[in-house]
C-alpha cells in the first residue's frame, strides 16, 4: 500500500518536479537540497518506513561541511560514537597492535564524525518530512527519461503512472534506476576480491567503545562494540575472486558459505559462524565498487552508491553521498536538467574518484590476501604504535563546496 505525508500530487512535467527513488542518506539529502531550491520533490522508498540500524558510518571532510550547512552538525555531534581504540589478532588471537582509529583513517581527531546509519537518517528525515512527498512501500517498475519528451513517464510498482521533469536514482549499490536506464549492474561493478557478512551477535567479550579485528591471509573477522552494550556488529570477510552471483537472496547457502570458509578459523571466530547461522539480520555481499561513464541519461540521474559506490574499504560512501547530494543541487539551480546533470558530473567526479581510489590502500590494511601481504601489514602496524597520527588524507576534503545558491 502507498503511504504519503501529503495528498498526492496532480501528474505535471514541470521542470521543477524531481522523483528520487530511495529514501537513504543519499535520497533524503537530496531532498533537503531541492526543497530548499523550491523544487517539488517526491521520494519513493521499498520499505515502509525510512530504515533504521545498519552498521556505522563515517562523516569526514568536506561531508562535514554538507551537515553543517544543513544545520545538523551539533545534533551529529551529539551522537558521535567513534570507537576509542582499533586491535589487530593474528591467527590465534594474540595482539599485532593496538591503535588510534585516526592512525589509520587519515580522519582528524576531534573533527570527523562516526554515527549510528539510523541516527543520521532520522536527522535527514526530521529536515524534510513535513515537506516533501514520501511514498512508502512503493518503487520504480518502468522509466522512460527520454529527454526530448514533456518529462520523465514512471510507472510505480502499485500501478500508479506520474510524470517528473526530473528523476533520481538514490537507491543504492544494486540500483533499479540504474538497470533500467543504463543496463546490468554488471557493467559497472568493479570486484574488489572479497565477500562479506554483517550481522549483530551478543557481546560475550564484553568490549566497548572498540573494534577488534582478527586475521589470517585472505580471510578477516571483525567486532564492533557500540558502547558497552550487550550487542556487537560482526563482519566476516575473505577472498574471492568474483562476485558469487549464486548465492544473491539465498541465505542458507549464504550461511554455508561462511561455515564451510572459516572452518578452522580460531580466535572467537566459530561462535561468530555460528552466530551468523542464527542472526535475523544477516546481510551478504560482495566488495566491489560501481564506476560509470557518465551518471545521467535524459531526464535521469544516479546518486550515491547507485553512481559511485566506493566500498566499505573507503569508509567514505556516506561522505560520498552527503556531498554528491549537495552538489548535484547546486548544478541544477537556474539551468535546465541537461546543463545541471552536466555541470554535476564535471564538478563532483574528480572528489569521487580520489576517495574510490583508496580502496586499494584500504584493502591491503584490513584484509591483506597473502602470507607475506598480513606480514607486510603486521610490521607497518607495529612501527605506527608509537607514531602520531597522519594528516587527514587530501582525498577526504579535496573539494570545495560551492555556495549554496538563493531559492
């Protein structure tokens, strides 16, 4: 059933009206953009309501600039949550090294913000419920974004039919809009090597305030302990050299899998198998990375992960996503949507492609794929005990936001 704040609206293809299909931190910040611009915006989400939970995310450089030019910077703040210490185990749980966060981020301490995924939804939400149009337990099953048409023709999953002058897809890694604007996901998918599972599981180590992160070549688990509470988020990863296709919305064979992968696994890593086996929450993919010749066709876009997904390996697809957000509003103010689409993708893609781009270093830090790879790793980690931590990395503040234009 389609649930909305507001009545619908009268079908129209005006200029001004923008679909954006996901109702994520890409597709709320885009909102909060276009509403302020005086653009008539309406977001079509699968779920039923805006989604809550997930694993936490990471604010840094000129991200922060975003949530402080939406007024959420203190509320974000408030909710920070960043962990006080980063432990690497070897094989059989003793400890490599102890660390600063910040030591291996390239973040600033005291600057970068690290937040629950639903505390930084439920912020970009409260900005633009009251004004702009939701449909709930709704998404797009056709588009004709043909430019040279009177708008974009969407027919939405419950039968309705509307006409935008724009349309937006922020719905993710493995997005619709871009399938059927652009063709297969598989097109654009970058394999970055490695699967992985995230899951919540009791704190039977009673951490807090900590992620602990054991490895042996090709294979890594982790917890992440908010607070002291009695649950920790869990990651399995390890090698793989393609994306297991198979196995996409099969989650027993997903759980096989894992079992069969870390079998003899030490640390706590069989109760973390076993803990995974029973998890209501389990989410699998693969680690890869979308990266497109263009982001736009017609009268449609692509935001967020559905453009530039730059992997967990990064930490920076939410900053990517903030930003992106931000400056594809500001191109689209006083130009039509072939200038704005074009002005966008020449003004952010340089931004992006420097944060893709650090997956490799990334990659090599947390999950090193070979004996002499984990040894390299190991000894680096050892020297950086002692070390202060690095300057922010260029890649994370290498864009300069632009002034927000006046509606």
């Amino acid at each position: 059933m389609t649930r909305a704040h507001r009545p619908a609206r009268p079908h129209t293809a005006s200029p001004d009206t923008v679909l954006i299909s996901g109702a994520g931190i890409a597709g709320l910040s885009l909102a909060h953009w276009l509403h302020r611009l005086g653009h008539t915006v309406t977001v079509v989400e699968k779920a039923g309501a805006p989604r809550h939970g997930g694993y936490p995310v990471d604010i840094r450089g000129t991200a922060l600039d975003v949530v402080e030019r939406m007024g959420l910077l203190p509320r974000l703040r408030d909710a920070h949550i960043g962990p006080r210490r980063l432990t690497f185990l070897d094989g059989d749980g003793t400890e490599v090294a102890s660390l600063a966060p910040h030591a291996l981020t390239g973040g600033a301490a005291g600057r970068d913000l690290e937040i629950r995924r639903g505390d930084l939804t439920d912020a970009l939400y409260g900005t633009v419920r009251d004004d702009v149009e939701f449909l709930f337990d709704d998404s797009v099953d056709t588009l004709d974004a043909d430019p040279s048409g009177p708008g974009a023709d969407v027919t939405f999953r419950s039968g309705a039919r509307r006409t935008f002058g724009l349309v937006v897809g922020a719905d993710g890694t493995h997005s619709r809009t871009r399938e059927i604007v652009f063709g297969p996901e598989n097109r654009f998918h970058r394999h970055l090597g490695h699967c992985f599972a995230v899951f919540t599981m009791p704190n039977t180590l009673a951490l807090a305030d900590e992620v602990v992160l054991w490895n042996t070549p090709g294979r890594a688990a982790a917890l992440y302990a908010v607070g002291d509470g009695d649950e920790v988020h869990a990651l399995l990863d390890f090698a793989h050299p393609g994306p297991p296709s198979g196995l996409f919305g099969d989650p027993q064979a997903q759980r096989t899998l894992l079992t069969e992968v870390f079998a003899d696994a030490g640390w706590h890593v069989p109760d973390m198998v076993a803990a995974a086996r029973e998890a209501g929450d389990l989410f699998f993919d693969a680690v890869g990375q979308i990266r497109m010749p263009r982001w736009s066709s017609g009268r449609a876009a692509l935001l967020g992960d559905a453009a530039y997904a730059p992997s967990f390996l990064t930490g920076q697809g939410t900053s990517l996503a903030l930003v992106g957000a931000y400056m594809l509003a500001v191109s689209l103010a006083g130009r039509d949507h072939t200038a704005g689409l074009a002005a966008y993708e020449h003004g952010t893609r340089a931004f992006v492609t420097r944060n893709q781009d650090l997956a490799d270093e990334g990659g090599a830090t947390l999950f090193p794929a070979t004996a002499p790879a984990l040894a390299r790793r190991n000894a680096r980690l050892r020297t950086l005990r002692s070390l202060p931590s690095p300057a922010p990395r260029p890649a994370h503040a290498s864009l300069a936001l632009p002034d927000f234009p006046a509606p």
